[in-house]
C-alpha cells in the first residue's frame, strides 16, 4: 500500500520534471549572458545571474532588421488579443443566447453551422481571408487580424454560451416576455448577470488562443504590424547565424507570460465554469 | 362582462393534437381552476392564454379584446410559474419592479405599487434579499407580489404549489384564496390537485384528452360529474363506480348490483326520473366513498333513515379522522369512509349505511351522467 502509493508519486513527479525540463532550461538561460552560454554550454546554472537580458529582449534586441526589442509587437498582440477577445465574446455570448433561448426558422441550421467552424482547419480559411482582407483594405493591420479572430472566435464561444444557456430556465424567459422585456434587454439584465462563469471561460479561451496564434499573424501581417508571435520567427532565424540564447530565452518568456498569468490567475475559473450546470 | 372567452380553441404540435376545440367563458372576478391529470393539456392552454403559445385555431379574448395576436407583455395578464421564475440575479425589490421598469413606470409611482404590495404579502423584509437567499414559501410570495404589482384583468397561475411541502402548500392554498377575496381578481389557475381545484375555484373546468369535460362551480362537479371521467378524477378517495342493472318496481327505479347473485343489492332511487328511460338495461352506479357508512349514521338532512345492508369487509385503512374500508357492494368492489372509532374485521360481514339520495347513473356506452 505505502510503497505502491510511493512509486506511484515518485514517478509522477519525475515526469512532471521532465515536462517541465525545458521551462526550466528556457528560465535558467534567460538569466545567463549569451557569452556565458556561448563560452560554457546551453544546459548550465548560471555562473553570474543577469536580468539584463530581459531589459534587451524588450526593446534593444535586433530581430528582423529592427532593433526594438520585442516591445512594439507585444504592444501589437495586446491591441489584436484584447479587442478580439472581447468582441467574440459578447458577440458568441449574443448568438448563444438567441440559439439556446429562443425559437427561430433555422435555429438549429445554424448552429450547426457555426459550430462547424471549430472543425475546419485555419490552412483552408487563408485565401478565402486574403480576398476579405484585400477588399475591405485591412491587408497587413492589426484590425484585420482582430477581424478574423473575432470572427473565428465565434464558433467556439457561441458553442460554450449556447450550451450554458440552454440551463436557463424557460420560465424565466417566459416570466420576462410577460413583464414586457424584449430581446435586448432580457439579454441584459437577466442572461448576462448569470453569465460570469461561461464568460470567464470563453474569455481566457478566446485571449489564449488568440495571443498564441501563429499563422494568420506571419501570413496577413510583416515588419512593424506583426504580434509577437510573428516577430519571434525572426529569432529562430537569428539562432541559426548568431546564437544570443540569453536574449532569446528572455524574449520567448516576455511572449508567453500573458497567456501564463493569464493560466494562473484564470485556470481555476476556467475549470470551474466548464463543469458550471444550470442556474437555480 | 367576460373577462376571458376561449372560442373553438385547438392546438397541435406535429401529430398530436393537445387542445381540441376548447370553449370556455370566465367571468370577471371568478376563480377558476383548470384540473386534470398531466398532459390533459391544461398548460398549453394557460400558456396560449397568456401568448407564449398561439393556438392552431380558435380565439382567445381577454377583456373584450381579442388578444390573437397580441403579444404577453400587452395582454393585461400577469402569471406566476410552478418554478416561481424569479430572476435569480435581481433582488426581490427589482424582481418584482422589473415589469414596471419595461413599462418605463415613473419611479415614485413604482415605489408605491412595491410598498402597496410588499405591505399585502408581507415580505418587505427581504426586499433587499436575492430568490437563492429565500424559503420556498418566501420565493411563492415574491412570485405573486411580482404578478399582483401589475394589477392585471387576468392572473395566471401555473401550479404554482406544486413545488411546495404539504404543510407548505395548505397554507398558501388558504392564503391564495384568501388574497381572491380581498382583492376580487380574476384568476385562472392550472393544477393536476383536485382537492386544490375543490377547495380554491368558483368554478372548476376539469380537462381530459385535450378536452373540457365539464366547467361548472365545485359542488356541481362533485354532485353531478358530467362522465365517468370527472366522477373517478374528483375526490379522494375516487368515487366508486359499478356496473349495475336498472329496473323498475312499484312505479319507481331500482338499481340492481351483482343483479341474480345471493348477496344482490337493490336500491330504490327517488327523483331520478331520467333513469326510466334506462328501463332494465345495464348503467353504470357511481357511489361516492362518504355514501357509504357505519350502519347507525344518519346522512345529513335525509329525512329517512338511511337503508342498512350487510357486505363483506376486504381490508381497513385507518387514516386518523376516519376508517377507510374496501367492501363488497354485491361482488363488486366498493370504498366506504365511515367513523374513526369502527373497525370491521377484514373477511367478516359488517353493517353499511347507505346515502342513496347521492347516487351517480352513467351510460356504459357514452359514459355521460344520466342521473
């Protein structure tokens, strides 16, 4: 029993160890200088810890032919995830309400037809994008990237809300049609205000998902306009001719830590709400 | 003036028909219950009343005012829900200003209406609390102040006890009643209990099938159900019914249980004078449980005493305020609800007191009353 229990944890420990391994390499780099790195070997502890490194990554490191850091293109990615985010929430929250809580010719079709987005894959929705993008003059902007996220968001927060929805009661519904509360206002002042655990989760959903996504920001955007995501290709190429794994590791982790916060001060909510049942 | 008139009323959904050309005429002022068992319909009906349903023909008119293709909100109606539908995220004092601020009510003018009614229910102390912080019976409260704030000419109420504990569920029954007296409204009220349908309406419509099978005030229904259904449906326990042969001796009708047995009983009928024209043929004898008694008890004002007869005792249920007995009335089963204190002896013959001036005739085939 003891020792079963005992190798059980033992071994799960070295495994979330070993997961962790590269984490941990990135973290211990980024706090080494690159001539360290470069003079002993990439896997060390650090003879003399730096935090200069995050100072440079920020704003003085050379990537791309521009020597700003990484500054402008966070700066980039919070303008396209903030706003994305935001939008394709309300707007799924919006379209899971009319779906869930009332009846339409073709309700059903169509949410079969939003929720039909999440299975199509992003590489089949590029050109048709290039054609949108290119006609509503939003080529290489941020408000074009905030366009298809907001509108690809859809899919998924209209499924979540339409599915945490439809544990509202109809009475309620019927309750407010009678006290003389349309649409809108129903929306307002009675789904929304039960809405928080759902909302939490689309949201943390939709800013994840939206803050790491790659493909979209290096194919419609270049130079000034990319999120950081984008930009942190330029580093790869870097590696390859000048290796500065000090400034880089600190970049790399300066790129993740929204979407870490972001985990840590969500991922409780977000596991609760999922499991979140109907309102009383 | 009619305060709500259903006209030739049909509902379907896909195949199934759910309301079958309801007719009904509700006076301004009346209670009235709609009662039958679930899936009679009587929800449906209620909810096309209040238009969160359209019917698939008929007319539904509210005030004089066909109301068709009115939406709820300006039906006059105000309705309260079995799950009470209380807005969970509202305090009581904006669940039950919610209506009044759709209807942009100025401020002071709503204030009053809440005091008016807060005062009336007795709830101005969880003005300020939320439905999760209430008891059932205070959530039942809100629920009407909500509805009774509107001053409607209609109040309809969708089993709004059924949620309720039974102790619960008396006291709000008296309390309703009580509230329809004070303030006289109309009220139609939807419930599967036919002891709240006996004890609250002025009139009872009883719906079976999609169908009224009879709308008239609680003593009528009970004295003289319209069909075999209304006569099993209301009261509890259910009045016993029994095939029986009709005949007539000494110019008068008798009905004949267990016709040709040993143990036959024949019960001679006074002012049933429509049983005639059922002249030795087969009815149906509807006997209502408290017909049937100790031998010594005198029934009411029956100014004969009552006939006694012997029949063989089944089984006892002893409730408290009464001994309820399964008898055999010849051959056939039969409850009698007779005094507390008595307890025949299950497989023995006992003396029974019959009340024959509240005797029951159907027609086998029609099912309708005859008498």
């Amino acid at each position: 029993m003891k020792w079963s229990r005992l190798i059980i944890h033992a071994a799960l420990i070295a495994l979330a160890l070993l997961f962790l391994v590269p984490l941990g390499v990135v973290v211990v780099n980024s706090l080494r200088s690159s001539q360290e790195i470069a003079a002993t070997s990439m896997i060390g502890w650090p003879g003399h810890l730096t935090f200069a490194n995050y100072g440079q990554a920020w704003n003085h490191f050379c990537m791309a032919e521009h020597c700003w850091g990484i500054e402008p293109y966070m700066l980039n990615s919070f303008t396209l995830a903030v706003p994305a985010t935001i939008l394709s929430t309300l707007l799924g929250a919006l379209a899971g309400y009319s779906i869930a809580l009332w009846r339409f010719r073709g309700d059903q079709m169509i949410f079969a037809l939003v929720t039909l987005g999440i299975f199509l894959p992003e590489q089949m929705k590029l050109i048709p994008w290039v054609v949108v993008l290119r006609d509503l003059s939003l080529m290489n902007t941020i408000a074009g990237l905030v366009l298809i996220h907001t509108v690809q968001g859809m899919s998924f927060t209209t499924l979540f809300c339409r599915n945490y929805y439809v544990g509202i009661p109809q009475d309620l519904m019927k309750a407010a049609r009678i006290d003389g509360a349309g649409f809108f206002r129903i929306f307002w002042r009675i789904v929304l205000p039960l809405s928080p655990p759902i909302l939490i989760v689309t949201v943390i959903f939709q800013f994840t998902g939206i803050w790491n996504e790659f493909l979209f920001g290096v194919t419609f955007t270049s130079g000034g306009q990319q999120p950081v995501t984008a930009a942190l290709i330029a580093l790869s190429a870097a590696i390859t001719s000048e290796p500065m794994y000090g400034e880089q590791s600190a970049a790399v982790l300066i790129a993740a830590l929204p979407t870490l916060l972001v985990y840590l001060f969500g991922g409780r909510y977000f596991l609760s709400g999922l499991t979140a049942g109907a309102v009383k | 003036m009619a305060a709500l008139s259903i006209r030739g009323l049909s509902k379907r959904f896909a195949r199934l028909e759910v309301l079958k050309g309801i007719d009904l005429d509700i006076e301004s002022g009346e209670f009235t219950v709609l009662v039958g068992p679930s899936g009679c319909g009587k929800s449906t009906l209620l909810s096309i009343v209040a238009g969160l349903e359209r019917p698939t023909a008929g007319t539904i008119e509210i005030g004089g005012r066909i109301v068709n293709d009115i939406p709820p909100k300006d039906r006059d109606i105000a309705m309260v829900f079995q799950s009470y539908a209380l807005y969970p995220s509202m305090t009581v004092r904006q669940n039950i200003t919610f209506g009044m601020e759709c209807r942009h009510v100025p401020g002071p003018q709503r204030e009053a209406a809440l005091a008016n009614v807060a005062r009336l229910l007795q709830i101005e102390p969880l003005l300020n609390r939320r439905p999760s912080q209430l008891s059932g019976g205070q959530r039942q409260r809100v629920a009407m102040g909500r509805a009774l704030v509107r001053d409607p000419l209609l109040f309809l109420f969708d089993e709004p006890l059924s949620n309720l504990d039974a102790k619960l569920r008396v006291e709000m029954r008296m309390e309703i009643k009580r509230l329809h007296q004070r303030i006289g409204a109309t009220i139609v009220y939807v419930t599967h209990d036919q002891i709240e349908a006996m004890t609250m309406a002025t009139r009872i419509a009883v719906m079976h099938k999609g169908e009224v099978q009879q709308f008239a005030d609680p003593d009528t229904i009970y004295r003289y159900p319209a069909n075999l259904f209304v006569a099993r449906f209301m009261g509890s326990p259910p009045m016993n019914t029994m095939p029986a042969r009709l005949v007539v001796e000494d110019g008068g009708p008798v009905v004949v249980i267990g016709a040709g047995r040993p143990d036959e009983v024949r019960l001679r009928l006074s002012g049933y004078d429509a049983a005639f024209a059922y002249r030795d043929r087969e009815v149906v004898l509807g006997i209502r449980p408290e017909c049937i008694a100790e031998a010594g008890r005198a029934f009411g004002d029956a100014a004969d005493a009552p006939i006694v007869i012997q029949a063989p005792v089944e089984m006892i249920e002893p409730t408290g305020a009464e001994t309820v007995v399964l008898l055999r009335l010849g051959g056939e089963p039969a409850l009698a609800r007779i005094s507390p204190d008595i307890r025949p002896a299950p497989g023995a013959l006992a003396p029974f007191a019959l009340d024959t001036r509240r005797l029951c005739l159907f027609d086998p085939a029609t099912e309708r009353l005859i008498a």
